[in-house]
C-alpha cells in the first residue's frame, strides 16, 4: 500500500518538486469519490502538519492519505467511487469514460498512461473495467 501511495505522489508531483499543492489533494480526494471542499482539505491538512503550508510534502502526503484510508467505510465508498468514473452507467469504465474523468479533474495524464491504468485493473483484459475489478484493484491499493 506504501508503494501505491508513493506512485500517486509521483504522479501528482508533476514537476518533480518533491511537494504537491492543495489541488492536487482536492483531485485526490475526488478520484476517492470523496467531498473535496477547501475546508474539508484544510482540516484535513490540519491533522498532518502543524505548518500552514500552500505545498504537501510526499511523507505528509502519506500521513494524510493513510488518515483517509482508515476513515473509508470499504465497500460503500468503493461503490461511490466507481459511479463517479462510470458516467454512462453501463457498469463498466472505458478509456473514454476515463479521459473524461482526466479531463474533468484537470489531469495531466498521456493515453499511454491511462491504457495502463485500464490494463492494471482489467483482469480479463476485456479492455473496459467492471465494478469488480475496480473494487479488486481498489483494495489493493487501498
């Protein structure tokens, strides 16, 4: 799980800096299909760093993100979350319905990137995601 959180720090990081911004907490905790008010994120901050920093380091952002971890009800909250990345309700996610997520959260990610992400979580390489893959590869993560 470490490692996980590690990589979306990475991805996050998009200038290498070694710190993200509030935005870039705000898109995680919506990709989480959690509510991502500046309030929210400032406590949420609050409970990490005692600093009342504009920029998140990457181990305050693991403190934080394994804070959220522990307050997600499973499989309720995994449930939400894939309504959010299944805007058709077809009960699968397609790379289409991906960019537009991307799109939507203003992230800065290549095809290539997110064929990967579909590949990772699609198990029967079918090339779309169902509300059991994604609630597999969730788990893993999470």
């Amino acid at each position: 799980m470490a490692s996980d959180i590690q990589d979306a720090f990475s991805i996050l990081d998009r200038e290498g800096k070694g710190t993200i911004s509030e935005r870039d907490i705000k898109i995680t905790l919506r990709a989480l299909g959690m509510e991502a008010t500046p309030k929210k994120i400032k406590k949420l901050i609050g409970k990490i760093t005692s600093k009342n920093a504009d920029e998140i380091s990457r181990e305050d952002y693991e403190k934080m993100m394994l804070h959220v971890i522990n307050d997600i009800d499973s499989d309720e909250h995994m449930e939400q979350s894939f309504k959010i990345f299944n805007t058709d309700g077809s009960g699968t996610i397609s790379i289409g319905q991906l960019k537009r997520i991307a799109n939507t959260l203003e992230l800065d990610l290549t095809n290539e990137e997110m064929q990967e992400m579909i590949y990772v979580a699609d198990a029967d390489r079918d090339g779309i995601v169902t509300k059991e893959e994604f609630i597999d590869i969730a788990r893993k993560i999470f």
